[in-house]
C-alpha cells in the first residue's frame, strides 16, 4: 500500500479501523507508526484504503535559502546557483495560492557550515503560512531540533548526522520521535554528506536499512545526479528504496514534468519534492498535485 494513500486518508479525513478512530490532528504523527502494519497487511484493508482513487501523493515544493534569497543548484554546486527570489516569504505564499499542503525548506549555507544560517527567513516563512514545513541543511545536534522544532516547523531532515554518528540519530529519534527525517542524497548510489562536499563509501540502501525499527518520520531521497538538472528522475533508484524500507518515501532530484508526478505516484512512492521545475514553468503546481491523485 503506498504510505500517501494512507496519510491522506487518516490526515484529512480520518480513518476509521474497527473500533477505532484516528482524527486529522494526529493523522501526522500516527502515518510512520502504523505504514509498516498497513504495507504488510494491505489484503486485509477495506477497498476503500488501498486503491488510489481519492489519494495524493504528497507533493512537496522546495525553497532552497541562500544568503536570504530563494535559489537553485545544480546537482548541489553551489558555483551553479540560480536565484529565483529575494523574499523567500512571498514564494512560499504563491506557493501556497495556488494550493501546497506542504513546504520543504533547506538551509543551504547551514548544510555546508554544519549549523543553521538562514533562520530569519525560516521564521518569516512559518509566520506567514498555516502548512506543513520541513527544514534540512546544518541540523545536527539536539539544541537547533529543539528549537526549530519550537519555531513550528512540523519536521527537521538529517542527513550528515545520521552518517557520522548513527548512534546519536537512532537517539535523537527516539527523543523526537515520527518528528525527523531521514535524509539520503546520493551521488551514483552512495551517500553524499557535508552540503553535498564530501561522497562516502556506504550506499544509500545500506544507510536506510541500519534504520529500520527507528522512529524516523520518513526518509528523503535525493539522487544529485538528477537534481536541478530537469531531466526526470531516477525512477528505479526511487522506488528500489520505498521497497527496500518500512517507512515512507519522499523522491527528490529531478522532477520535471506532469508524467514525472505521475510516475512517482504510480511507482508507490510517499512524496515528491519539486524545485526548480516550478521556478522555470516546465511543470505548475496544480498541475503536480492534480498528477500525485
């Protein structure tokens, strides 16, 4: 069963499971802890849960920050940056306008210095709209997740940390949990740190699987060599991850067209995050989330 179907389900509407009723508040928190039981057990589920009709996947716009403005890299060179914006604010209320559920925020100077940089923007951002928001980029010790966290922010992505110090991670998810992401970026298969400056030897399956079991509340997956570039995504590497974990999967790198939603949606995958496909008009917003259904 694809875990949007479900979070879409238990999130806006409520799903009612023999005696029991989870509400819209709590959709968000209950999605991670029960798609492992719903993905082993979709033939017992009503009809009306496992098909697709009536279900989105989550569709996810991107504002990468920079020095306070809304850019792009390509393929995480950030000697190749586009700036699309210089109020990060008021992209992400067009973003809003014309109907994001969701925000996925990255901080990109936080990612390369290890720490978060672009907090103003951040704060202006969650002030200004009533969505989901997710931050990445420099988030590695418990201090910034409380904080940020305390912002409003819904969910923080790590990436680097979950790397260098699983022990840490598998902690500090446990203390926040169904409130972290796991973040994966690959370049050819393995695991890129550190804003993307460094490339490791383990790969990012590997990565996922020492996770499992993990209060994570998702995992993003980045494929570099697709991302920014709008050439489509790496469709195998994608959904070769959503079947090798029990947690949802959000596909990031590439994203280019209506049939690239669709795809996505269709390979079973969580989310999707769209970035600079929405800033240049080579795919709008509607159209994404009308794909995702």
């Amino acid at each position: 069963m694809p875990y949007s179907a479900y979070l879409e389900q238990v999130t806006h509407w409520g799903a009612d499971f023999g005696h029991l009723r989870f509400g819209a508040s709590c959709g968000i928190f209950l999605g991670p802890i029960l798609f492992a039981y719903f993905n082993a057990n979709r033939q017992n589920l009503p009809t009306q849960i496992v098909k697709r009709n009536g279900f989105v996947m989550e569709v996810w716009p991107a504002i990468d920050l920079r020095g306070g403005l809304c850019v792009r890299l390509e393929q995480g060179d950030y000697a190749r940056e586009t700036v699309y914006g210089e109020d990060p604010r008021e992209v992400a209320l067009q973003f809003v306008e014309q109907g994001a559920q969701y925000l996925h925020l990255v901080d990109l100077e936080g990612a390369r210095e290890g720490l978060p940089v672009n907090l103003p923007s951040v704060q202006e951002i969650l002030a200004s709209v009533d969505i989901t928001c997710e931050l990445g980029g420099g988030i590695r010790d418990e201090q910034s997740i409380e904080e940020l966290l305390d912002f409003g922010l819904e969910r923080l992505v790590l990436g680097t940390s979950a790397l260098k110090d699983p022990d840490w991670f598998r902690e500090i998810c446990t203390k926040f949990p169904h409130r972290l992401v796991l973040g994966i970026d690959a370049r050819d298969g393995r695991i890129a740190t550190d804003g993307w400056l460094e490339t490791s030897d383990v790969t990012a399956i590997k990565l996922a699987s020492q996770y499992q079991g993990v209060p994570i509340a998702a995992i993003v997956y980045t494929d570099i060599a697709t991302d920014g570039m709008l050439s489509g995504p790496n469709i195998s590497a994608m959904q070769e991850m959503q079947n090798a974990v029990d947690v949802p999967v959000v596909a990031s790198g590439g994203v280019t067209t209506v049939q690239d939603v669709r795809r996505l949606a269709e390979a079973g995958m969580a989310g999707c995050i769209i970035g600079r496909a929405l800033y240049e008009g080579t795919l709008t917003l509607p159209e994404a989330i009308e794909a995702a259904r």
